[in-house]
C-alpha cells in the first residue's frame, strides 16, 4: 500500500475513534468557535474532493464484475 493510501486509511481510523461521524447538530453545539471556522473555511475543497471520490466509485462499482483472465489463478472445484 503506498504511503498516501496509508495515511487516508489511518485518517478514517482516527475519525471513527474520535467519535466521528457524529450528528451534524452534535457537532455544531461541542465545536468551539475556531473549529467551526476552520471547518467552514477548508470543507468546500474537501466537499468537492470527497464527492468526486465517491462518484468515481460509485461509477466503478455500479458496472458488473469482469471474470479474471488468468487460467493459473481461476479454482475449479470438483469432487474425488
């Protein structure tokens, strides 16, 4: 896994151990002042980066699964 993978994986972990994602009106009410300006300030690129992210997958995942190609990595089962 390269280190960019790696640091967005260990970014999530943080999030969920964190609390997050914790309800918007939650949020709002036990965020300070700043944290809320900060968040205003960065989220419209992070909004768009995350919604780009998601529509891409979303797209990759809504097409049907391709069978492998490979004959040495395919199972067969059978019986004895």
């Amino acid at each position: 896994m390269d280190d960019a993978a790696g640091q967005f994986l260990d970014l999530i972990q943080v999030l969920r151990k964190s609390g997050m994602p914790s309800p918007p009106q939650r949020a709002h009410a036990e965020f300070d002042e700043t944290t809320l300006q900060v968040f205003w300030k960065k989220w419209p690129a992070l909004s768009a980066w995350a919604g780009s992210l998601w529509m891409m997958l979303s797209e990759e995942l809504a097409e049907p699964g391709t069978p492998h190609r490979d004959s040495e990595l395919d199972e067969v089962g059978g019986s004895d």
